[in-house]
C-alpha cells in the first residue's frame, strides 16, 4: 500500500509483554506516546496491556485495527521465543516474514562494533513482511515496522516500537513521527493545581464547565492535591490558546485561592525558589513523617542553600536535644501543639537558620476516641491527629491536622506536602 495522504485522527496504544501484567515493569511507555499523540491533534481513545500469548495479542491487535486508524505496539520485539509481537502482526495482516538482508547485514555490523558474535536467535529481529518499512534503532538491537494496510474499516497504520522506553522515545520521535500523516492541530493545555479542597468540591465549583469537549475541563486527583486540566484543540498552539481562553478565565475565577501553582510547578521547587528570593536558610524536625518532607526537597538542586539540616525526631530524649525544654516533655505529650511549636524553635536555633519546621508524632484515635501514641511500629489502623509548626519571620505557624486511616505512606507523603504548603503560606 503506497504513502497514506489522510491524517491519522485515532490512535490505540497496545503495551505487550507479561511483566507488565504481573506488576514487575511499570508501563510508562504508554502515557508517554498518549501524550506526544495528544500534542500532534490525534485521539487515543483505546489502550491495552496484552501478555506474551500470540493469540491474545493477535486478538488484540485485530480489536484495535477495527476501531483505531493507527495501532503502536511497544515492546515483544526482542530475539526470544517470547517476543512475538513481528508474529502477531503478520498473522493479522495475512503476510509471510522473511529475512531481510539488509536488516541481517545492519544487526551483524552493530555487534561487530560491540565486539561480540551475534547468536543465531537474533536473526529473528531481521524478520519482515513485505509491506512493512523498517525504523532504524540506532542504539539497540530491535528494528521497528511501519506497516501501512488497507481494511474493510479503512486505511490503517501499524507502527512497532522497543519496550526500553530510551529505545522506544527515539524511535518514536525521530524516525516514526516524521512517517506518518498526522493532523496539523495542536493542543493547548492549562493546569490548575490547587491545595485544600478535594476533587468533588473541585467539581461543584466547576459546575457545567466539566461538561465540554472543546475546550475540555476535567480534574485529577494527585499527591500534592487537585489539577484541574483546560485542553483545546486548533489548527496551531495560538489558535488553541484562544479557543480556550473563556475557560481558563471562569477555572481561575471558581477556584480562586485554592491555586498554588501551574502547569510545570512543583511545589518543593516553588518554596526553594522563595526561600532563596528571601536570602533565607530552613532546618526541619519531623517525626511522624519520616523525612518525607527532607526527601521532598533534598530532589532540587536549591536544596543544599536553602535546607541547613533534617532530623527525624521520635522521642522525647531526641526531642530535649533539639531544644525542647525537659519541663514541657514531662507535662504534655509530643504530639501537644506546644511541645511541636517548641520543636520547631528549638530546631531553628539549633541549626542558627530563619525557619525551622516541625511535624510533630501522630496520636492514634480509637473507636473509643481514646488517643495513644503512634510510633514508627504502632498499628496503623485508627485515624491518626498530627500538629505541623513553623518557627519564623513572625513568629510560629501552627496547623493541627485530623487524617484517615489510609495507611503509613499515604500519611508521610500527606503529612509532607501540607508542611509545604504551610511554608509556602508563611514565606509570603
């Protein structure tokens, strides 16, 4: 079948290989070419996992060249007997593989260069039907296909991709991308993120706004709280921009000050960022979120200006050696909003920084609304109270949290991302 001169406008993903379904290998590879076909204008509405079982994948395929005008496979070209994804392609096409020489002379040169023999079973990555191109893979050892065939439901591309996603990204981007027909259209897109409202209360703000295809409106729940996406589709970036203008507008009106950032914004990135702006210097006491907060910023490189030190604090020994008064350790618990207020101060002094920061223990709530400490090995099961502190600028920060049961990494990883946005609060 000669060059497709219609632009593709409905793609399908299909990750193949089982690691993918026992949870040993994260897919990423399809979020990423979901994306990169979203910016080019085409729609993915489908997308599969499928195991290395030729008929499931033959199966899969074939759903998918019904309903989708452009099919990506990625991963299951490798040389074993495992690797069947060239297998299933052909089976569904209805065409032979034989060896390509060209492939075969490309793959003997390539290990040559790596000074190794080439065994026999890779010969099974020179394999080809006669209407499919070959994409280059300059930097392994699996070629790609391009396969371009004509069905009672119209024409269809086929395109294989490696599963290493370095692999698979260059091979898209560099030698599929520029292949295919694909629409002009660009897409815009606006994220709103926003801090202490959850998604339903997002939604009712949002009202009927949710309800458009173009500009589109819709939320997603994430660890640092709710986005909220606008996307619109034109013939280029700028006329995208204006087909979603109104929107944006009303989405920055209903959500109001509950925006912390935009689009690329992280967090930890923006109050590094402030604190640098401010020329100041932050030290940080936690306990119940076991350095989560410390991890959290130590990913940005402003960290080692900014952040003077981290501690993880449990009892109340280490507590007293950060600067909390023995007096206060003997009358109240070290979850009490006083004693984590005077962590906080105690750590800023002791690190001699502008800020200092302290979340404080958990107390566990029983169903008898009875409260006992709630340590690194405590059950996990009751809902927990946490108080957070900020020792600064002003003078002390306290925020009291009461949170659900949902298990001790949902509680760090919450517990650190409300510190930051405390801090961020604070920092002005």
């Amino acid at each position: 079948m000669g060059p497709l001169t219609t632009a593709l406008s409905s793609a399908e993903v299909i990750a193949v290989g089982t690691e993918l379904l026992l949870g040993e290998t994260h897919d990423t590879n399809s979020a990423e070419l979901a994306a990169s076909l979203a910016a080019h204008g085409v729609d993915v509405y489908w997308s599969q996992r499928v195991g290395d079982n030729l008929d499931r994948l033959s199966e899969a395929l074939t759903r998918a060249l019904g309903r989708s005008e452009l099919v990506i496979l990625t991963g299951g070209l490798g040389p074993t007997d495992d690797d069947l994804t060239r297998l299933a392609v052909a089976r569904v096409i209805g065409e032979r593989m034989t060896p390509d020489a060209e492939l075969e002379a490309w793959l003997r040169k390539r290990f040559e260069s790596f000074q190794r023999t080439m065994p026999e079973r890779n010969l099974r990555q020179t394999m080809r039907i006669p209407s499919a191109e070959a994409l280059p893979n300059p930097i392994g050892t699996a070629p790609g296909w391009l396969v371009r065939v004509a069905r009672r439901e119209g024409p269809r591309c086929v395109v294989t991709l490696p599963g290493p996603p370095r692999e698979m990204r260059r091979m898209w981007h560099q030698e599929a991308v520029p292949r295919l027909p694909l629409p002009g259209s660009a897409l815009y897109t606006r994220t709103f993120k926003t801090h202490g409202i959850g998604e339903s209360d997002v939604a009712e703000r949002l009202g009927s706004l949710t309800d458009g295809a173009s500009p589109s409106v819709a939320t997603y729940a994430k660890r640092d709280g709710v986005h909220v996406r606008v996307a619109a589709k034109a013939r280029d970036i700028a006329a995208a921009r204006r087909v979603a203008e109104a929107t944006e507008r009303q989405v920055a009106e209903r959500l109001g000050d509950a925006v912390w950032g935009f689009d690329d914004d992280e967090l930890p990135a923006l109050v590094l960022r402030r604190l640098e702006t401010l020329g100041a210097r932050l030290a940080i006491a936690e306990c119940s979120s076991g350095g989560a907060l410390a991890e959290l910023l130590g990913r940005e490189q402003e960290v080692q200006k900014r952040v003077e030190g981290a501690v993880i604090a449990w009892t109340p020994d280490s507590m007293a050696t950060l600067g909390v008064a023995s007096d206060l350790l003997a009358r109240l618990p070290g979850a009490a909003a006083e004693v984590v207020a005077a962590l906080a101060t105690g750590v800023r002094g002791l690190f001699k920084v502008d800020y200092g920061v302290a979340v404080g223990p958990a107390l566990r709530t029983s169903e008898t609304g009875a409260d006992g400490a709630f340590g690194p090995d405590r059950n996990e099961s009751a809902a927990t109270r946490v108080v957070i502190a900020i020792a600064g600028g002003s003078g002390l920060s306290v925020k009291k949290l009461s949170l659900p049961p949902l298990g001790r990494a949902w509680l760090r990883e919450r517990l650190a991302f409300t510190s930051l946005f405390l801090l961020r609060s604070v920092l002005g």
